[in-house]
C-alpha cells in the first residue's frame, strides 16, 4: 500500500514537471510582468509596445484619450528642410493660361494694306478691279462659326465688328464706284460727294440700309451694327471713330485692321489723328470759339458720349452731349488746349462735314 502511494506521488511530480515545460506562458519573470496583448482593430497589425513615462497618466486599454485641441499631423522633417517649388510645366494654383489669340481679324490685312494708305484715302479703281478679292474676305465674315465667335475675348468682338462694318463700306462704295450724279445736284454738292449715290436725300449710315451683308450666318445692315454691338453690346464711344465714313471728313481709315490684342492702343491712336485734322477739330482762342467735328453733335454720335465721359465738374455751362465731347477731346490735347478748354471762356459750334469721297485714284 505505502509503495502505491509512493509510486502515485512520483507521477503526480513528473506530470507537474512536464506541463510546466510544455506551457512556456504559465511561468513568471521574476523582474517583468506578464502583459497580455489584445489587438482590438481585426485585418491590422498590433502596435508596438512603448513604456509608459512615469509623468504621464496611465490610460486603460481600449479607452479614447480625450482631445483637449484639434489634432496637427507632424510634418516630414525631412521634407520641411526641402524648398518648396512648383512642379514643372503646371501654372500656379491662381494663374491661368492667357487665351488664344484670335487670328481671323488679320484676315483683312490684305485689302487694307494694299488699297489704302497711311492717310486714310482708298485706291477704289483699282479695289474695283480686285472687287473678287473683297468678296471673297466678305464670304470668311459670313462663314465665321458663331461658337467660335462667342469663345473670344470682348476686345476682338470688337475688332471684328469694327473691321466688318469698314470693309463692307469699301463693298458700297464699290459698287457705286465711280459716282454718278446728275447735273442739278452737281450744283448742290461736289461731283464725288457720296451724297449723290442713292438715295440722296438720306444722310448718316441710315443711307446704306439697303446694302446687307452677312457676319456669322446672320443678315446685318451697317446701322444694326453701330446699334446692336456699338451701343448695347460695347458701349465703347471711341469706336465711332475707328469707323469710316468714305468722305474727307470721317475719321481715317487705318491701313491695318483692329486685332484684341492691341485694340485699345489702336482706338487712342486713331482718335488722336482724327482730331489732328481742322476737320475735326479747331481752337479759335482770338475769337474764343472751339468748332467740333459733326460727328460729336447730339444728332450723330454725341450722345453716345455721355454715359462714359459726361461730368458735373467741368464745362458747366454747356448740354450734356457737347459738356461729354469737349472732355472727351481734352484728355487727346497737349496741356495748353486741355487748359483752354477746360477753363476758356469760348462758344461750341460744328464744322461743316465734307462729303466728297476719300478716293485716292486720282492721284494714280
């Protein structure tokens, strides 16, 4: 009986022992305690264990840590230490990319630069014989696509109109060309006056209604032109003297066409050499009188002056229209004629238009 309890005892041991080797974990460091490591976020590798500072309070596994002020992500050290610079070939973020320049407008250089000179007067005789050329820039304005048209920048919308409408005033005259006028209105007005072609009693661009042409696909007459875009549309005075008028009196017709890109440049210019001539302008300071252009009277194109260039602290004493036109032309004059017309004492009255054709040929 002692030596079974004997033998009992023995195995109890040895089993003990054995289980003891056979589970690693069920031991204890004498230094370091067991901490079991439970990965509470599934399909993501555990973090790895840090010591906790004595200083920091201890926080219980699987408890958020309260936010006492937004999160900032630490930046790359390495990155930081890096200047900054754009990547190649991208604008920066608030640039953008200048627009296409619209190469129809050059379309007319040709007609212009050939047939008209640095003084505004036309080879008619000649364009005549070259009439197929003129149509033919005429059919690209009536081809033009309108989607394309509305992509362009304002600038070389009006460029277009403006180069339309003087091109198709060289189609009028041409067809007209050379004046004929009867012997009782040859003592009314100069045998090349425009005012013979029909009809003659009508004066202004009202007299060409009957002339159309087509831009874009669509119909236009040189007066829905002048009302549609010059003074809806733009609302852009400086135009109506970028316009020819075919006659010694209109504004020069520039031997270039008017492009966006330097429209505006082309506007002062033009302005400036049209109040150059004493058919546009003239200061008479020894009878204290300024004569105008006709073309700025209230009844032509002087109240189209008003809305940008009418003011209340200048020339008082005149009407809108005129009080418009007279600041207007001060800011082209040299500072002794801007003194004179902004503080002379002087009467307003408009020079007499001269109607005779702007027609070089003569001269040939």
């Amino acid at each position: 009986m002692t030596a079974r309890l004997l033998v009992c005892s023995l195995t109890a041991c040895l089993f003990a022992i054995a289980l003891a080797l056979l589970l690693p974990g069920a031991g204890c460091s004498p230094t370091e305690p067991a901490v079991e490591v439970v990965n509470t976020q599934p399909n993501e590798s555990s973090a790895p264990l840090v010591e906790p500072d004595d200083n920091e309070p201890v926080i219980a596994p699987n408890t958020v840590k309260p936010k006492l002020w937004p999160e900032i992500p630490e930046a790359n050290v390495a990155e930081s230490n890096q200047p900054q610079q754009p990547e190649p070939n991208r604008p920066e973020p608030n640039e953008t990319a200048p627009a296409p320049r619209v190469t129809f407008n050059d379309k007319c250089r040709g007609i212009l630069t050939d047939f008209v000179n640095d003084q505004g007067m036309v080879e008619y005789r000649r364009l005549k014989i070259k009439r197929a050329d003129l149509n033919a820039l005429l059919d690209q304005f009536a081809k033009l696509d309108h989607d394309e048209y509305a992509r362009w920048p304002e600038e070389d919308k009006i460029a277009l109109w403006i180069n339309a409408y003087n091109i198709q005033m060289l189609n009028v005259i041409i067809q007209n060309y050379p004046i004929k006028s009867s012997a009782f209105l040859r003592f009314l007005w100069p045998p090349t006056s425009i005012r013979h072609i029909d009809p003659a009693d009508a004066i202004g661009v009202e007299k060409w209604d009957r002339y159309k042409f087509m831009v874009k696909g669509e119909v236009f007459t040189l007066s829905e032109i002048e009302g549609r875009f010059f003074r809806k549309e733009f609302g852009e005075p400086r135009v109506f003297l970028a316009l020819t008028q075919a006659c010694l009196s209109g504004p020069p017709l520039r031997n270039e066409p008017y492009t966006g890109h330097k429209l505006y440049e082309q506007l002062d210019n033009q302005v400036r050499k049209f109040l150059s001539s004493p058919r546009a302008l003239r200061i008479d300071r020894e009878n204290q009188k300024v004569f105008l252009s006709s073309l700025f009277d209230p009844t032509w194109y002087g109240k189209d002056f008003i809305k940008k260039y009418d003011t209340d602290k200048k020339f008082k004493a005149q009407k809108p229209a005129i009080r418009a036109a007279l600041n207007f032309v001060a800011g082209y004059l040299s500072p002794e004629d801007r003194e004179f017309l902004e503080t002379g004492y002087y009467t307003v009255g408009y020079i007499p238009f001269d109607w005779r054709l702007n027609d070089s040929s003569e001269d040939d």
